[in-house]
C-alpha cells in the first residue's frame, strides 16, 4: 500500500509549533519542580546552574525540533520516533544534570 500522508495544513503546522512550546515549558516547570523539592535549600549551586539552563533551553529545544519536523515531508512515524527519541535523550540528559555533584 502507497500511503502517502496528507500535507499538513499551515495552520496545523502553527498550532504544532504552539502546543509544542507550551508541552516544552511545562515540562521544565513539571521538571523544576520534581528536582528542586528533591534537595530543597541545600541543592548545590552549580547543580542550580545547570538545571536552570537545561530547563531554559527545553522549551526551545523542543519547539525547533517541531519546526523542523512539521517542515520536512518524511512519514509520520518517523517524525513521531524522532520526537520520541528525542524526549528520551531530554529525559535522560535531565536525570544525569539532577545528580551532578555539587562543586
């Protein structure tokens, strides 16, 4: 069977891109605060840091990621498993700043 999907409307690809940022920006805030009331006021500062900037960038990590795939004619499962793997990398990067040392 040829399945071809069918083109994505424009503003479909405008409310992907919308909807993408704003799951980004919860998932940092979800993520904050999963991580900060793990340790509280005695989390180390430089782990601070870090989580601040991975939090900072996921919203638009994510929202890049949705232009460039709401851009390319590629079959919808392999968006999908891209997108997939790459909340898995966001998760995993996530879970390895939470437990850096404190220096």
């Amino acid at each position: 069977m040829s399945s071809v999907d069918e083109p994505i409307t424009p503003m479909r690809r405008v409310t992907t891109v919308l909807v993408t940022f704003a799951l980004g920006c919860a998932a940092a805030v979800a993520l904050w605060n999963w991580w900060s009331g793990r340790c509280g006021e005695d989390c180390p500062s430089p782990n601070v840091v870090h989580m601040l900037v991975f939090l900072a960038l996921l919203p638009t990590a994510s929202t890049m990621t949705a232009v460039l795939l709401v851009s390319t004619s590629w079959p919808r499962r392999v968006k999908w498993g891209i997108g997939g793997g790459l909340l898995l990398a966001g998760v995993v990067i996530g879970a390895l700043l939470a437990r850096l040392p404190g220096g």
